[in-house]
C-alpha cells in the first residue's frame, strides 16, 4: 500500500472518530471498569486501559474477518 494513501486514510479515520465522539461517550465507552481516573485538585489524569483492549481486540477480530 503507498504511503500516502494510508496516511489519507488514517486521516479520514481520525475525523470520523472526532465526529462520532459525543456519541461514543453517550454509550459508556471511555468509562468502562477498568479505566483509570485519578482527579485532583486542578489535575486530571485519565488511563483508558479496559477501552483501549476493547477496541483493539473490536479492530482485530475486524481486520481477521475482512482478511478472509
């Protein structure tokens, strides 16, 4: 695949998902168990650990699909 293709494409992804955002945090993603939020006063510190496993393995089983 060129280069400059993936790239536009990365990039049509990205926006996509920046449109899709309020929707995706509308139904729960991003505050799964398993996330970790550490709030102080004038900090917030957000590790999306269970989401992140989420999507990848939503991806993965995507990409194995298409593949075949």
């Amino acid at each position: 695949m060129d280069i400059g293709r993936a790239l536009i494409i990365f990039g049509i992804v990205l926006v996509a998902v920046g449109f899709l955002w309020p929707v995706i945090g509308r139904i729960g993603l991003g505050r799964l168990p398993g996330d970790i939020v550490i709030e102080r006063e004038g900090f917030r510190l957000y590790v999306p650990i269970t989401t992140s496993l989420l999507i990848s393995a939503v991806l993965t089983l995507g990409f194995w699909l298409f593949r075949k």
